[in-house]
C-alpha cells in the first residue's frame, strides 16, 4: 500500500490519519473504563447522608446518657 499524504478522499470523520495508527487500533483492544451514571452518584450521596444521620444519631445517645448519669448524682 502507498503512504497515505495528507486527507485520503472519502475518509471517514473518525478513521485514522495513517495506516500504522489503523493498525495499532485493530490490535489494540480499549480497556473497559467505569462509567459513571447519575444514579452512581445518587447512591453515593445517600450513603453519605445515611452515615452522617448515624453519626448525628449517635452524638445525640451520648448526649442523653450523659444527662441521665448527670440526673442520677
């Protein structure tokens, strides 16, 4: 095959510029990436907004016990 020099015509938008980076992309099989969706990151969100009410839950029983050892003095 002859070298290609410059824009072949009728090439494709996403066709390589040269017959070595086609080559490459035929051998080459991409790696799958993570995909993050919208609901990736709602789940996310409501994870962390279910371990601050935890946390916020479990200052509150302190703070009530500590009133109750107080009251029993």
């Amino acid at each position: 095959l002859p070298k290609w020099l410059g824009e072949r015509p009728g090439k494709k938008k996403d066709a390589p510029e040269s017959p070595e980076e086609e080559e490459v992309k035929v051998d080459e099989e991409p790696e799958a990436e993570p995909v993050f969706t919208l609901d990736d990151e709602e789940e996310e969100e409501a994870e962390e907004e279910a371990e601050e009410e935890e946390e916020a839950e479990e200052e509150e029983e302190e703070e009530e016990e500590e009133e109750e050892e107080e009251e029993e003095e």
